[in-house]
C-alpha cells in the first residue's frame, strides 16, 4: 500500500499566502488554497476530493505542485503542451497534396447545384 501524499510542513508565511488565496477571485488559486489547507490539517486525498467534488488526481497534482513550488503553485501555469505532435509526420507530402487538392474529373462530373 502506499504512503498517503501531504505537503511538507507550511512555514508562517507559507501558511499565510494559502490563507490569503482562500479569498482570491480567481477559482484556480481559491481550489488549490483549499486542497492544500487540507493536506496541512492531515486529511487524505480521497477524502479532499470528496470534499471539493474534485478528482483525486486534482488534489494530487496541487500536492506535488506545492511541494516542488512552493507557493508558487498557487499561480495557474500555462495550458499549452510541453510537446506538439506532428501528426502528420509519417504522411507522404505528395499523398497529402492529393487530399487536399481535389481531382479535376470529379468536379466536372458533378451535376451543377441550380444556383
């Protein structure tokens, strides 16, 4: 089985800054604020979650977040993905062109619209 996850031992001023974040107008910091009084108080994160009505997994990103960011976690990061795929990268360019431009014959053979 394993250890149940909590964040490190909050300092004053850590304790102070998740205290102010409990009445920010942004929801993101007001949530994270909330799970991580939690997990200071010693709740687990299934019973956070319950709480919160969130997702365990949720409450344990904020948790890892904070212990390796300090109150920097508070702050919502970018949404971007660290890596784009490509999704086109083992397509043949000219197999793309021909996708992409249609084939004269087809569109000659089609019935006009009556417009």
């Amino acid at each position: 089985m394993r250890q149940p996850l909590f964040i490190h031992s909050l300092t004053e001023v850590e304790r102070q800054q998740i205290e102010a974040g409990l009445r920010s107008s942004d929801a993101f910091v007001m949530r994270r604020s909330q799970i991580l009084l939690a997990s200071a108080r010693g709740e687990r994160v299934p019973n956070i979650a319950s709480a919160l009505s969130c997702d365990e997994q949720t409450v344990r990103n904020a948790i890892h977040a904070f212990n390796q960011k300090g109150p920097d976690a508070l702050q919502a990061g970018s949404r971007r993905p660290h890596r784009l795929r490509t999704a086109l990268a083992e397509v043949d360019a000219e197999t793309f062109k021909a996708l992409l431009h249609p084939v004269h014959g087809i569109l000659a053979s089609r019935p006009a619209s009556g417009r």
